[in-house]
C-alpha cells in the first residue's frame, strides 16, 4: 500500500479550500511538522487542543487536520504545555483549514444550509476579498430559503440537527422563509441580513447589543455555538479524506466542545 505524503494531504485540501484565499488575518497551512513526512493514521477534528492532541498520541496518529489554527496569536515561548508545544514533542503535524475553509465554493455555512435541509442560494453575507488567481470573490457566509417556519419551530431545528445542548435566540417579528448562515462567530452580520431582506440569521457568539440590534430590525438571531456550527466541518474533511488516500487511515476526534 501507497504510503502517503502530508504534502499529498495539503495539496488536497487547497484542492478543496485553496490556502491563497485565507483572510489577511489568518494562519491557515501547515503550522507543525514537515511536508516530507509520512502518515499512516491522521486525526480529523475541530480544534487541535490538548485532549485533541493526546487523542491523536493514543491512536498513533502522525497528522493532526483541524479548521481552527492551532498557532494564530503569536507566542512568546513554545514548550510542552501549550498545544503547539505538545504537537512537536509528539512529533505530530497540524494542517489547519481555516477562513480558506470558510470561504471556499463549498464552504461551512453551506455545510450548515445542507444540514437543516434548506435550499442553498449561494449568496455570501459578505464579500471582502478576491481570490488572486481565480478572480472568484470572496466572503463569508450563505443564504438560504425553506418552507415558512416560526422562530421557534427553526430555533428548535438548529438544536436537533447541530446537536446544541441549548440555544440563544431573539425571536423575529415573522414567519421564516428566508435564512441566512454563517459559521462560527457572525453577530456582526445581523446589518447585511437586514439589507439582503433576510427573514433570520444563524450564526454563534453573538452578543448582547447585537441581539439588540436583531430585536429593533425584527429579524431572527439564532447563536447555535461556535463549535456546533462548525464542528460539521471536520466530517467534511473526514469524509473526503477517507475517499481520497487509502494508504491513511483517517480518524474523526470524539472529543466534544467543554461548554455545557
């Protein structure tokens, strides 16, 4: 059997989230490890935090694939105790697909469309960058259009389908037909919802003078959790991992979010 490369495994995923198209801000790529190694067994999560990182020595996993970058602030010292530390003692890779992830032609808030089973329009909430090759631009976010459905018939779907142990929401002032989405932290987009005449926005973080704010325009705002609304992604890279290489056996982390 074919041994694979992590270059292999990058190249892949910029097939998929082309790593040239990450935000300004960000870090997404390879972050630990070294492009010539190779890799038998890979663990697939989130987060590459440390029950994350001791899950992935358990297993015997030489890679680590995450959305959320494992180094992003910068660090004044890189010992065992922080995550990148403990990745390097390990000798354990971390690609992390991050806003190249959230912005790609299949992103995660079109992951959350096809998860509640919603017509997916395509349509960013956002557009701020171009990709310098393509010319395709680039955004966060999606809309969406179901069947008419109260506030709290969605809030209570947003809880079964991205397994929420609760959820936080403004109710709007009408019936639903209308949805925007976007994945991890999205309060701010409660101002694009209302001008692209969105009936609802969910998204997770938000906070309390932006509920505010979908209070006074009467849209509905969901906070489904960081993690919950993007967890979807791992599966996502799981999924089209696993079909990809067979010479690596591709893992899903069972480790869950802390927040109860």
């Amino acid at each position: 059997m074919k041994m694979t490369k992590i270059s292999e495994i990058y190249d892949y995923i910029d097939s998929l989230a082309p790593f040239r198209t990450q935000d300004s801000w960000d870090n997404a790529g390879l972050l630990t490890g070294s492009m010539g190694g190779s890799v038998t067994k890979a663990l697939v999560a989130l987060d590459a935090k440390m029950p994350v990182i001791e899950e992935a020595k358990k297993l015997g996993c030489e890679l680590i694939v995450t959305h959320h970058p494992v180094i992003f602030n910068p660090l004044r010292c890189i010992n065992e105790d922080v995550e990148a530390g403990r990745l390097v003692k390990y000798s354990i890779a971390c690609i992390c697909a991050h806003t190249n992830l959230d912005s790609a032609e299949y992103g995660i808030s079109d992951m959350m469309a096809d998860a509640l089973g919603m017509k997916n329009l395509h349509i960013p909430l956002e557009i701020n960058r171009t990709d310098p090759e393509t010319g395709r631009r680039l955004g966060y976010g999606t809309t969406a259009e179901c069947e008419s459905m109260s506030p709290e018939r969605l809030a209570a779907l947003c809880k079964e389908r991205f397994g929420c142990v609760g959820i936080r929401y403004v109710p709007g002032r009408k019936n639903i037909r209308k949805v925007g989405m976007v994945s991890g932290a999205g309060g701010e987009f409660i101002s694009a919802a209302e001008a692209l005449g969105l009936d609802a926005l969910i998204t997770a973080e938000v906070k309390h003078h932006q509920f505010i704010e979908a209070e006074r325009t009467g849209i509905t705002l969901i906070d489904a959790g960081h993690f919950e609304t993007e967890v979807i992604a791992a599966g996502y890279l799981w999924e089209k991992l696993s079909s990809r290489f067979d010479g690596t056996e591709f893992i899903l982390s069972e480790v869950g979010s802390a927040v109860r």
